[in-house]
C-alpha cells in the first residue's frame, strides 16, 4: 500500500511511519521544505499549496499535522494557530484529495488527527464516539477539525477522525515530561488527583492507525486504552514502573504559571472517560490494557 503521511516528524508521525515501511507499504511524507527524495511531497498549508497530482497512485492519506497543543501558554495569538494549523491544513489536504478522486486517480482513504479534547471535561461520564462534544476551547477546534474533512467527504472519500487520548511514551508527550521528575522521587498527582484520564501506549497507538487504513471504518473513533485512570492512579502507577515514591502532590496554580491558568485546566485538570467502543467492537487487539504493563513496556525503550 502507498501512504502519504503529514507530520510525520513528530512523534505519532515518525513512529507511524517506521510501523509503515516495517511491514512493507511505501511511505509519501509531507513536508514544508523543498523535497529531497522522490517519496517526499512538498505541501505549504499556510499559503493553501498542495498539488492533488501529488497525490496520484498514493491509497491512504494519515494525516496529524498542527501546531503543539502543550508546548506553551495558551495565548490569544498561539490558541488561533492551533486551531488555524488544524483546520487550514486538513482543508487543504481534504480538498486535494477531493479533487484527485473526481479524477479517479487519488487515495480512497483519510485517517486525519483529532483527539479526545472533543468531549470536554466530563467528570466521571462514561463516555463512546456517540457521546455530544463538550465544551472548553480544545471542544471547538476539535469540532472544527473533523468539519474540515468534509469536502473530501463529500467527494466519497473514506474518513475516520482519529480521536486520540495522552499517548504515552517517554520520547515525548506527558510521560516524557514528567518522566524526570519521576526518576528523582518528585513526582506525584497533580491538583486533586481524581481527574480521568484516558491514555494509550503509543505502540497501540500506531497499530491503532494502521487499523483504521485497513478497515473499512469511518466517522469518529476514540484512540484510547481500555482502562482509563485517575491522574493519582496514573502517578502511583508511574513511581512503580520506575521505583520511586510518588506522592508529592503538585497544586494546581504551579503548572498555571508558566502554561496559563485555562491550558491547565482543559489539558491537566479535565476528566474524561473515554471508551474504544469502535475499535474493540471492530476486532482490534490492545498490546497495552493495562496502565503498569504499558509503562513497563514503553520504558524498557529508554
């Protein structure tokens, strides 16, 4: 199989990428910067340049490009780029793949970004792809997201919104964050702990999006582990995998100082239990159920 794949430099996407070639598909890569190989596609989001011939012979499209959602303050100026790198480069790749299908040369298939921030803070509600979005900024990028895949829709391409919860892995992300602290016996809930939090290895992750190319599944499916945690859970389990103690509670205005009161609370505070009710009816098999065995195993990596 031939599949482009945009972010592919970040962490979902290099990992993504690998799983690809490993088990024998050809790999396209989207990139800013002119191509240096043939399997390179240039594409410019921001000045909406994408050419749908690029496209042509490719059968999937994966794309999780956007801006960092946790990198920094939550700026009126840096919540209008995560939300325009979203939805400007999802337009344009749904638009390109929109016209390459009218011209019965391009990909069937678009598995695009999209995470679990749709459903907002949710307390202990258990909640499935059925589940009304929430609200809170991440809600409405998330709703802007999926709508700018509808062209390509419309067109009869295949999508499923890849709705994806904290992806663990100690290259980067949460657990890559607060893995040091961990590591020196400083680690611990933060805020009151009680808070749901719906993680996935990023190993399942990965197969998680390979399973969606290759399934015929389409709409909204929650990339999530089966068994979601508190945030207190989540620390004690994590000062197990790395034989520490855990139990230094962080307040919650200590995080709020250098992110922002509002970025804390929509992406540290927030509860959400979130099930795989498309992925486990549909046959897909976790690695990674449990929260000890998952850190376990991604730990061995580093």
């Amino acid at each position: 199989m031939d599949v482009a794949v945009s972010g592919s430099s970040g962490l979902i996407g290099g990992a993504l990428c690998g799983q690809l070639e490993g088990r024998g598909d050809t790999v396209r890569r989207l990139v800013r910067r002119p191509p240096r190989t043939p399997l390179e596609i240039r594409w410019e989001p921001d000045r909406g340049l994408l050419d749908a011939g690029a496209l042509d012979g490719v059968d999937a499209v994966v794309h999780l490009a956007g801006a960092g959602i946790a990198s920094r303050r939550w700026t009126r100026s840096r919540m209008d780029l995560i939300l325009g790198s979203r939805t400007r480069g999802t337009h344009l790749i749904s638009s390109a793949m929109a016209e390459s299908s009218r011209a019965g040369s391009g990909p069937g298939v678009l598995v695009s970004g999209s995470a679990i921030g749709f459903y907002g803070d949710r307390s202990e509600e258990p909640l499935d792809e059925t589940s009304p979005r929430g609200g809170g900024f991440l809600a409405d990028v998330c709703v802007a997201w999926e709508a700018a895949t509808r062209t390509a829709e419309t067109a009869g391409v295949r999508v499923a919104h890849a709705r994806t919860g904290i992806v663990l892995s100690p290259l980067g992300g949460l657990l890559g964050a607060q893995l040091p602290l961990f590591r020196l016996g400083l680690g611990g809930p933060v805020g009151p702990g009680t808070q749901w939090m719906s993680w996935i290895s990023l190993r399942d992750e990965v197969s998680a999006l390979c399973w969606l190319i290759d399934n015929e599944v389409c709409g909204p499916v929650n990339l999530v582990a089966p068994e979601p945690v508190t945030n207190a859970g989540f620390a004690a389990s994590l000062g197990r995998a790395v034989r520490r103690p855990a139990r230094l509670r962080t307040p919650a205005f200590v995080p709020a100082v250098p992110f922002g009161r509002r970025l804390v609370a929509e992406l540290m505070l927030s509860s959400a239990v979130v099930h795989p009710t498309v992925l486990q009816e549909g046959g897909f098999i976790f690695a990674d159920v449990c929260l000890d065995d998952a850190l376990r195993s991604e730990l061995e990596l580093t």
